[in-house]
C-alpha cells in the first residue's frame, strides 16, 4: 500500500483532478481519527477513508461539487443517535477539511516522495487561511526534520515558533492541529502538523497460494508489499494484482539486494524447503523487525539443526525467528492461514509502536 501523497501524485502527472478530504477534528465516538485522509476524483473515491458509511458517502458528494467550484472549505458532521438507521450510530462530531486542488502543493508533495524513496521521515504542515472574501486557501509543507533550521523560510516568525513547539508532538502522535491561541490576530484560521515516515515494508518470499493471499491482507493493513519468486508467473501483476513490488530474481540474491532494515518484514512461504533455506539464510541475523518461516514442527526443527551445525546461525538469531509462523487459531485453508501469519504480522508491529511510544 502507498501513501495517500503519492497517490496524488500520481494523479498529479497524469492530468487527473482530485479532491483531499482530511479529519481534522473530532469529539466522541466516530469512526476514524484526526489525520485520516480520503481522495476523490471524477469517478469517486480513489484511495484512503473517513470513515466509511454516511460520513464519506456525504464526503464525496461535497467532493463532487468541490471539484467543479475549485473551492475548499471546512465541514462539519454530527453523527448522533438522530441518524437512525440510515447509518452508522457512532455518537460524536467530525470536521473535515476539503482541499480542492492538491495540486497546488506539488513542491510540497515532491519534498514528501524524495524523503520516502530514501526510506526518511518528515513533517507534512498543512496551513489554511482566510482571504477576505476569497474563501479558504490551504497551503502545504514539507518538513524535512523535527530541527528548526528545516521550517519553510519565509514564514511568519510568530507562527513559525507555534509550528516548531508542536513538531515532537506530531512526532508521537503522528498527527496534531496546532494550537493558534496565542495568535488571535494571525491570518491563518487552522494548521496542523502530519509525521510522514515509510511504511513497514512486508517481503513475501514466495508467490503461491499463501503468499498472494497475504500480499492482499497486507496491503489492507498498511504494509509496503514486496512478492519475491524466481518464477516470473509466480511474481506477475496479472497473478499478484495487490503488491507494490514484484521481484523476480534468484531468492538469496533477490533478498540481499532488497537490504532488510528495522522497518522490514520477511515472510517465507516458499514452494519448497531449499528454497526456504536460501531464503532464510539471506536475511537470518539481519535487522529484519520481523522473519517468519513456515513449515511444520518436524521440519522446522531439521532446518534448525542444520543451520546450526553449518555455522549459518547462531542459537540466538535462530531463536527470534517466527517459526512455525503464524498465530495458533487452528487455521487450515490458504486463506485461514494468511489471516494468521497478518495476524502476527499486526501483533509484532504494534509492539514496536508501543516500545517506540508511538
């Protein structure tokens, strides 16, 4: 799964007209949180959600108009009780910021996908001003670091204080508004901060059965899919349609070259047991965040042995592999058995988040 951002520059360089939707705000119950993002072109929702339901099928009738008057503007939506069945009962309120033209932002955007492609991190500032009787004007950011010499120039110095005391706050949380009491005077109307870092990456060694399933269930849960198989069929768009990267390649080449990092995943799921070899042999010791094997107790347990007498592995990097893969929940079927290996996939991440405080 790609950012949201470079979706829309996608969309950008081919011509194509988008609206951004964002939550910006919310109070009570509602069904995404601050920082959630929808893009709607001609044809209707492209990427991301707002939650989904009433809320984003409101959304994208607003976004429809929005893309005709190239006006932007700050909603708001009551989701209480009222709304009956019509919709979902979730009981707080949301505003939602609608840019007409994101396109505007391109120096901005281009900031972001440089930073990504290095595997950085960065700040996304969203600044929204009122014009007289011009409407809402939204002008974006990119921030490079959480160091003040990397604030755009040119800006405010007032405001640009009230941004650099909310950049470890956005660094935590991953998205703050910025508080502009102290400028009660101040042009801008709303301001809010976005920590942009790469998304965990998930390597899926071996393009079969469990792999196509989980390269599907990954991208739903916000992994960077990488499918690596030395079979060109197995490592197709027209066989493996969800992933970001196919790699074709020899598998021990294919996952030196790839550089597992702290933000790496690596699921072996391989069609045999030399290949999981090879496969397990390129990346065991590494800085993976995450290496799992499957394969039975028995066989397991001959790869270990194997691996230890030859030196490949030491008994403490053999011990943080996952294996067998996947957590207990008495899979059986290929797609019962993907759920299980996401499953833990989303378990360990959310451990790092936690250790990370994120």
């Amino acid at each position: 799964m790609r950012s949201i951002y470079q979706t829309i520059l996608e969309q950008i360089r081919s011509g194509s007209k988008t609206v951004l939707a964002t939550v910006v705000n919310t109070t009570g119950s509602t069904p995404q949180k601050p920082g959630s993002s929808a893009l709607f072109g001609e044809h209707g929702l492209l990427a991301g959600t707002v939650g989904g339901g009433m809320i984003e099928g409101e959304i994208q009738h607003i976004a429809e108009s929005v893309l005709i008057s190239g006006a932007s503007d700050h909603f708001y939506f009551n989701l209480d009780s009222d709304q009956g069945d019509k919709g979902a009962i979730c009981g707080g309120e949301a505003g939602v910021l609608v840019d007409a033209d994101p396109s505007l932002h391109l120096a901005a955007l281009e900031g972001l996908e440089h930073a990504l492609s290095i595997s950085a991190e960065g700040f996304l500032l969203t600044v929204v001003s009122q014009k007289y009787d011009q409407g809402r004007s939204i002008r974006r950011y990119w921030i490079n670091s959480a160091r003040s010499e990397d604030l755009p120039t040119g800006m405010d110095q007032a405001f640009k204080e009230v941004v650099e005391s909310h950049l470890k706050q956005a660094l935590r949380y991953g998205f703050t508004k910025i508080d502009l009491q102290i400028l009660p005077a101040h042009q801008v109307k709303m301001a809010f901060l976005e920590h942009i870092k790469p998304m965990p990456h998930l390597v899926i060694v071996g393009g079969g059965h469990v792999g196509k399933a989980l390269a599907h269930l990954g991208t739903l849960l916000e992994f960077e899919v990488s499918v690596v198989d030395d079979r060109p069929e197995y490592a197709s768009r027209e066989h493996i349609p969800d992933a970001d990267h196919l790699v074709v390649n020899e598998i021990g080449k294919a996952l030196h070259e790839l550089e597992p990092g702290t933000n790496t995943y690596i699921v072996i799921v391989t069609r045999g047991h030399s290949y999981d070899g090879e496969a397990l042999r390129a990346c065991i010791g590494s800085d993976a965040a995450f290496i799992g094997l499957i394969g039975s107790k028995h066989k397991v347990e001959i790869m270990k042995k194997q691996f230890l007498e030859e030196g490949w592995a030491t008994p403490e990097q053999w011990s943080a592999i996952h294996t067998p893969i996947g957590l207990p929940i008495g899979s059986q079927t290929v797609q019962e058995i993907a759920i299980s290996i996401a499953a833990q996939l989303v378990k360990v991440r959310s451990r790092k988040k936690e250790a990370y405080g994120e």
